[in-house]
C-alpha cells in the first residue's frame, strides 16, 4: 500500500494486541502513523509484535509508532523494558552548572531513548519539550522544561532533537507555540494566556524558531488572546499560518496534540476538521475509544499535496543511525551524573 493513501490521522489502540475491530479498522482507514501508551505495553515480544501488526494493517514498513518517552515523569517505558530516566529539569540543572556537560547529556539521554525504542519496533518519540515555563504556571510541564531561560531551552532541545535523530528515530518537538505559561492542563480544561505578544516572541517562541527545522511539531491546545482570542493554537488558521508556520518559520510535519483532551470543544467530528481547517497536517487521536475514532476517521482526509510531502520528509531520517556503541554511551551517561553529584 503506498503512502499517497495514508490518512492524516495518528491513532491508538486500547491494549496490548489489536483487536479484530481495530485491525479491521486499520486496514479500511490507513491511519499513517500510531501511537503507544503503557496500556500498551506489558513485555518486549508483545511490544514488538503489536508493532509489528499495527504496520501490518497499513502495509507501510516505514510506518512511525510514536510514543512519549522523555524521562522523568512523562516515560511509558519502564524498567525492566528501560531504565528511569531523569527529566528534563535535572539535564537543565547540568547545564546551569556546566554547559557542555548538560549538553552532552541531553544528547546522550536522546540517543539512549533511540536504543531503548527502536528494539521494541517504535520509531518515533514526542521529544523534545521546548516550552518555557513561567512563574506560577501548571505543573503540566513543570520539570519536564529544562528551564525558564528560552536560550538553554533551545539549546538543550537541539542536543535532544539531534540525539534521537542520530539514533535514526523522528524527533517531535512540542508543545507549538509555547505551553510553559498556560495556568491549566490542557488535558482537563482549555488555557488562556492573556501575555502580550512582545512577551511571547522575547520568552515563549523562542526554542522553536531556533528548531524550525524540525521534522515534526505537536500544537499546544492552548487560546493566545493577542493572536487569537477565540481559539486555541491548535484550531487557529492566525496561529498555524501566521505565528508557526510565519513568524516561527516551521515547515515540517505538523500534528495536533490529543483531540480528546479536554481543552477542545465541539464534537469528534467537529474538532477533526477544525484542526485540519486550521493548517494542521495531521490529526492525533490516542485513547484507542473506537467510537470516537470511527468519528475522527470520518472527517480526515487523505494525505496529499504539501501535507503529504512533509510526512514524506519526516520519515527520511527513520534507521539512519550512527552506529554508536550503547554500552559505552550508557556508561558515559551514568559518569556524568556521578560527576554531577
């Protein structure tokens, strides 16, 4: 099956193995790429396995399975199937201390990840965080940031970004254009951030007009009132096409972040072409509910034209790897964090 029939959708499945209607639905939609959560995941060989067979419905080898594996608290694999990992804030803290040794363990964390991934048959991970909190902000992002300076965010998030990269695994940068001073979860209600636009292109846009370059974007679901008061990021045409895709100058792959979340108003159907309308490329949906996907499905169109042709470029750097040795990068790893302490 060719990619040019993929649909603009990433979707989940609600277990460890595809149901016979999750299959079936597989292989009538087409989704172009998936993606897991711990639900998902009981041991290596299932995991593999449920890879393999969400690839097999779409007939595409090249298929991304995403996952968010950051370390700390945002980590869907755990030991014994990858070790825990520090979050991001505690990388930052290296970085404050020593600026090439908080680099180099943002890469290594990166390049870490690609190893732990690509042995389960995952080759995509929602990596790296480039939002910059503020005072007071939710807790949502809190310690997955790795700081409130947009110069070290930017920093960190390019060694992060090239980490996975080396490891031949599609990095996706999130949450675009800023979630770091939303004061809610987008998962639960919808932010405003009432900030004035000087405030957000000086502290909030920075780290992802300096990774523009990105292969992959995840939206934030969160309303700017000075760039548009009446909805979020995600289904804004004056926030995709003037703030990201414009002044930010990103032109990869652009995905919304989950369409369930709660920051979203409107029914399934309603919110997939409003996030489709708005300039997003792709529509992710992740709880694996069949209702809400079948809904969702209905909506999306295939991939094609400039859509299609960033997914055709997000997947140019999938197995590309470096060739790196992974017990002397864990180890590496393990030393800078013995100096740290």
């Amino acid at each position: 099956m060719s990619e040019s029939v993929s649909k603009a959708l990433i979707l989940g499945s609600s277990g460890p193995s595809l149901t016979s209607d999750e299959a079936a639905f597989f292989r009538d939609e087409r989704p172009w790429g998936f993606i897991v959560f711990a639900r998902n995941i009981v041991e290596p060989q299932q995991l593999r396995d449920l890879a393999a067979s969400m690839r097999d419905c779409v007939g595409r080898d090249d298929a991304p399975v995403f996952i968010d594996q950051e370390g700390g608290r945002v980590q869907r694999l755990r030991p014994p199937m990858a070790p825990d990992y520090p979050p991001a804030a505690t990388l930052g803290s290296m970085y404050g201390r020593d600026r090439q040794a908080g680099l180099r363990a943002a890469w290594l964390l990166s390049r870490l990840h690609a190893f732990d991934l690509l042995r389960y048959g995952i080759n995509a991970d929602c990596l790296p965080v480039l939002d910059v909190p503020v005072a007071g902000a939710h807790d949502v992002i809190g310690n997955r940031a790795y700081g409130h300076e947009p110069g070290i965010v930017a920093a960190m998030g390019r060694a992060a970004m090239q980490g996975l990269q080396s490891g031949g695994v599609l990095p996706v940068i999130k949450h675009i254009p800023g979630h770091g001073r939303a004061f809610a979860d987008s998962h639960h209600q919808l932010p405003v951030v009432d900030a004035p636009l000087d405030e957000l292109r000086a502290h909030d846009f920075p780290p992802f007009k300096a990774l523009s370059d990105a292969p992959m974007a995840m939206t934030a679901h969160v309303v700017y009132t000075a760039i548009d008061p009446d909805r979020p990021a995600t289904t804004s045409h004056d926030a995709i096409e003037q703030v990201i895709r414009g002044e930010l100058g990103f032109d990869g792959l652009l995905m919304s972040d989950d369409v369930s979340m709660k920051a979203l108003s409107g029914d399934f159907s309603d919110r997939t072409h409003a996030i489709l309308a708005a300039g997003c490329d792709v529509v992710l949906h992740c709880n694996g509910v069949m209702d809400e996907m079948r809904a969702v499905a209905e909506r999306a169109p295939a991939l094609t034209g400039r859509a299609l042709a960033r997914a055709h470029a997000a997947l140019q750097g999938l197995g590309r790897h470096d060739g790196a040795d992974e017990t002397q990068l864990r180890d590496e790893f393990a030393a800078l964090f013995e100096v740290a302490a």
